[in-house]
C-alpha cells in the first residue's frame, strides 16, 4: 500500500473526491504535496511514479519511522521537508535518494545519530544549498546547526 493509517485531514477529503483508494492514485499534474499532521504512518515514494513535476514536497509533522523515496521518480524536486517524524539512520542509506535539483532539505527534529550518513547525501544532491538538521534527538551536540551553501551555522541552546 503506498499510503496507509490516514486518520482524516485533507487526504481523506481529496481520497473520496476523487473516488478511489491509495493503491491507484496518479498525480500527473502535481506540482506541490503537503501532507503535515496527517498521522501517515507509512509512505512510499512509488505514490510519485507518474508524478516528474513535483518541486515541493512537506511531510512533516507525521511521526514517520520509515520513508522510501527515489530520486528518479521526483527529477524536479527542489524543497522537500520531513522534519519532526521519527526517521532513524536507514532513511540516509537509501541509495536512491539522489536529487539532483534539491535546494533545500528539513530533516531536523528527527531521530538521526550519525551524521555521516546525512553528509554523504551531500554529495548526491549537487544543489543543495540549505539543510536543517536542528535537534535530532538522538545526536548529542550542545548546539542546533543549520547548514548552507556559504558554511555552517552554529546557533548554541
């Protein structure tokens, strides 16, 4: 199932209006998805297969533990926030998390603890010039850090 443990929000509504279940959705014109404080539980990027236009994706506030995106299915992605779910490590391992149009990425309040894994994601996403990686709950730095294209920026608690 693509999109599974949905308990209402805007999804539902768009769901019964266009009369059919999360297995066949096909967003060919999307441009834009925010699905913030859905409880989604469980998403795959296999939702986006049919969808090589989308630029902006928010999945934030959703408690995630998992989520399986491809770089090949979101060529045009260029913001895509996932901050404040439960993301570990095995999210940065995916090695199909190339973007090659990503500008700016918000993984903060996540629950990374190795930071190598995100820095190597670097260098698969050449244009990127922002990444929030503030409180990941499971790092123990004594500062928030907020990079960008002109350097690391330390802003101490």
């Amino acid at each position: 199932m693509l999109i599974q443990s949905i308990s209402g929000g805007p999804f539902q509504r768009m769901k019964r209006q266009m009369k059919c279940d999360s297995n066949s959705l096909i967003f060919s014109g999307l441009e834009s998805l925010t699905l913030t404080e859905c409880n989604i539980r469980t998403f795959s990027g296999q939702i986006f297969s049919h969808s090589p236009n989308v630029h902006d994706l928010s999945l934030n506030h959703n408690g995630l533990p998992h989520l399986d995106l491809d770089g090949r299915n979101l060529p045009r992605l260029e913001n895509l926030d996932v901050k404040f779910n439960r993301l570990d490590d095995s999210f940065f391992l995916n090695p199909r998390l190339k973007f090659h149009q990503l500008e700016t990425w918000n993984i903060s309040h996540n629950r990374v603890k190795n930071l190598t894994h995100v820095f190597k994601l670097l260098s698969l996403s050449p244009s990127l010039a922002n990444i929030d990686i503030r409180k990941m709950s499971q790092i123990p730095l004594k500062h928030n850090i907020f990079l960008s294209s002109s350097g690391p920026i330390v802003n101490v608690k």
